[in-house]
C-alpha cells in the first residue's frame, strides 16, 4: 500500500474536502493493473477523503505502460474490467468511480469494447480522449469516434482532445455529441 503521505503529496485537495482553493471538486485518479491493489487504494482514498475514484487508461507513457499501466490496458478490456469492478466493490456506493481512456492502444478500433467494459464494471462516467496511443498527441483529435463509444454506452460519456478554442468547444460538442468536455492542456 502507498502510505497517506503520497495520497496527499500528489491531491493535496484531500486536505480540503477534496475541492481545490476555489471550490472546483477533484477526482483522485489510480493508475495500475492489479485489480485487488487498486481497490484497495481506491478504499483508502475514499478513507483519506476521495469524493469520487477516477481509473487512468489513458496514459502512453513509456515506462508506465511497461509496467502494465495506462493506455496499454486498452488491449484487455477484460483486465479493465476486473480492475473497475473492484474499485467499484472496494468505494462505498454514494462515491462514483469513473475512467478516463483512449480509443484504443495500437489503434482506435477498441473505444466501444473498453467503454462498454467499463460500464459493466460500474464505471458512471467516462472521458475519452480521441486518440490511440499510436496517436500520442498529434492533432487531429477524432471527435466521431468518441461518438461512437457515447452511442454503445449508457454512462456519461466525455469528449477529451485538441480543444483549444470556444470554436473547437462546439464543434467537437457537436461531433461528438457529447454535452461535455475535458480540456487538458488548454
Ligand atoms: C503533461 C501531461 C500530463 C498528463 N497527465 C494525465 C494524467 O495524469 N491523467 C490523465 O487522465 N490524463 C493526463 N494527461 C492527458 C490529458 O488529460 C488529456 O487527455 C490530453 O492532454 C488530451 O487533451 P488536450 O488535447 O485537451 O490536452 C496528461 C497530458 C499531458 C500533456
């Protein structure tokens, strides 16, 4: 188990009914692969003030996916799965435990067989960012495909990618169709 210490180094909102300084709520996100350790550090984050458990099957980076976390989880949706479940088993039921993914890890053909994985595990929300890990950053983003994984799944589904401007905001809204986003490093 990671001690309270790192839980509170990298959200320090805990220390603040897990909202930032303003009052924006925070989600604590974990990243790994063995569903028994990752619920039992979504219960203490939950423990140590969590107000909702974010799962990342997202990240590309390198030495990440090498040790079976992040995006590269996308070529299981089965692992995904057994891993949501057991946040989900692990975090009381009034606490929403949630995933961010991509489109896929080689390409984007996965986006609805993980969304769905996602939903069936519990997962209430789910921010899809419009890329592959192939893909890494490079622009575009494909909104349609996010449409895609919306129209398979009953969870709320947010769009995530290359929104810069308000422009960008309604097209990728309307594309998608999706009500709402993510912006990154916008
Ligand atoms: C430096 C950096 C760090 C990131 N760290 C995380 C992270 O910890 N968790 C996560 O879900 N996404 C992370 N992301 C991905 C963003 O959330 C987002 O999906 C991605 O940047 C695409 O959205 P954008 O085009 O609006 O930036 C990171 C992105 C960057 C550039």
């Amino acid at each position: 188990m990671l001690p309270p210490r790192i839980f509170y180094k990298y959200a320090p909102e805990l220390h603040n009914g897990c909202e930032t300084q303003v009052g924006v709520p925070v989600a604590v996100q974990l990243l790994g692969s063995d569903p028994v350790q990752m619920g039992r550090h979504g219960a203490k984050a939950v423990e140590l003030g969590a107000t909702q458990v974010d799962i990342n099957f997202g990240c590309p980076a390198k030495t990440v996916n090498k040790h079976k976390g992040g995006c590269v989880l996308m070529r299981e949706p089965e692992l995904m799965q057994q891993i949501t479940e057991a946040v989900r088993a692990a975090v009381p039921a009034h606490v929403p435990v949630t995933a961010k993914m991509r489109l896929g890890y080689d390409d984007r053909s996965m986006g609805v067989a993980c969304g769905q994985a996602l939903e069936a595990a519990g997962a209430s929300e789910i921010v899809v960012h419009a890329r592959s890990k192939v893909d890494g950053y490079k622009p575009p983003a494909y909104w349609e495909d996010v449409a895609r994984v919306r129209e398979a799944v009953n969870a709320h589904v947010i769009a995530n990618g290359e929104i810069w401007t308000v422009a960008d905001y309604w097209r990728c809204r309307e594309v998608s169709g999706c009500d709402d986003v993510m912006i990154g490093r916008g």
